[in-house]
C-alpha cells in the first residue's frame, strides 16, 4: 500500500514568489492535513481538508491556503514567501478522526 | 485551548538502557492521544496511540497508558537501541476536532 506522498522533496524560492506543494494521500483516505515544522516554532497546524472541504484552519496568515480535490489530493499555496516561511512542510491523512494519521516526507522549502 | 507538554532534551542513554518520555496534556473531553518519531531526513511516524482513559498502547518494545487522572501519557522502553535514536513527538487530537496538537519533541541519543 503506498505511503503518502508529497512532492517535490526540496524547493529553493525567492523572497516574494510563491509555491505550491502537492500531497497524494494513502488510498481510500478522505482527510488530508498539513503541518508546518520549524526549528523555533516546531510543529504547527496549517490546515485540514475532508471530501474538498476545509474542515479546520490554524492560525496562519492569509498568504497561506490550500485546497483538496474529488480524489482527495491536496495542495497548499504560499503566496509572497517571506524568509521565515522557510520549514519543512508535512502533509498527512487519515480514513478517521482519532485513528491516527500517516505522514509523508515533507517538502523542504528555503526562501532565500 | 488545547496543548501537549513533554520533557525536554536532549536524551542521551547506553544501549540498553531504560528510556522515559514524560508527556502531559490539557484538553477538554476526551482526546486521541499519540506518540509519533521522527528520524532525520523524514517525516513523522505513529508510534503508537491510545483513545481512551486506561488503554495501553505498544509498538517495537515501547509502551504507553493513557491515564486521564493525571492527564499524562508517558512513553517507556525497557532497552533501548542505538536505532531508538530519534525525535519523539507527543501528540493529541481532541474530540470532533480534526488536527493533531504536538509537543515540543524530544530528541532521544542512544550511544552504543
């Protein structure tokens, strides 16, 4: 059964720009989320997606959004990257609430 | 609002010694609790989990109860290895709530 996959693994932006990452959940799961993990900040809830609707949001500014599509892969868009944004970004799913979820690699994304 | 409290590190132990991850929580109701690793380079693994008051969760030699009068949720290995090495993340999802709260992480070093 094939993992969560997030892609790209590494991205390198410049101040200003913005980025899309993508997330392919495991198969049959309909909750998709994403983390943000940082150094100083460690890891922070971005927000929760579930049949394309977003169920649950952090306390992230506007610049960050997202959104699932009918076979329930995700992206998550940032837009005017700042040098802070700089993290690794998690991606998980779930078939449930309480079962748990499983988490992809990440995407490495450094804003120069 | 909702938030896990766990030990700091770093931890560093000899092989085979016994390692204790202190975890605690604040939450209303009854939240999923979870222990979640992290080994460098990757994203985060569910160790294990419980759902409700007194149950026990294990996986790979660790275990942990979930004990609601004390609102912890302690992780414990008997004999680590020098594989044990790695990040470990206490975790709780609250009732009808659908993202996961984490702790700040300890980082665990197993010498040989």
């Amino acid at each position: 059964k094939a993992g969560v996959t997030q892609t790209p693994r590494y991205l390198i932006k410049t101040r200003g720009q913005q980025v899309t990452l993508s997330c392919s959940p495991i198969s049959g799961h309909r909750s998709v989320s994403w983390y943000q993990q940082t150094p100083g900040q460690g890891l922070q809830f971005l927000f929760e997606y579930f049949s394309e609707t977003q169920r649950n949001k952090g306390n992230f500014p506007g610049r960050f959004s997202g959104r699932q599509f009918s076979n329930s892969r995700s992206e998550m868009n940032v837009s005017t990257l700042e040098l802070g944004d700089s993290a690794l970004y998690l991606c998980a799913s779930s078939w449930g609430q309480g079962k748990g979820y499983t988490f992809g690699s990440g995407t490495r994304l450094t804003v120069v | 609002g909702d938030s896990v409290t766990q030990m700091e590190g770093p931890v560093t132990l000899s092989e085979e010694a016994f390692l204790t991850i202190n975890c605690t929580y604040t939450a209303t109701g009854y939240p999923s609790l979870f222990w979640y690793v992290q080994y460098p380079g990757e994203g985060l693994q569910l160790l294990l989990k419980a759902t409700k008051a007194d149950d026990k969760g294990s996986n790979k030699g660790f275990e942990a109860t979930y004990r609601k009068e004390t609102t912890s949720f302690h992780l414990e290995k008997g004999s680590v290895q020098v594989s044990d090495s790695a990040v470990y993340f206490c975790a709780l999802s609250a009732t009808n709530d659908y993202k996961l709260s984490f702790g700040a992480g300890t980082t665990v070093t197993v010498r040989a």
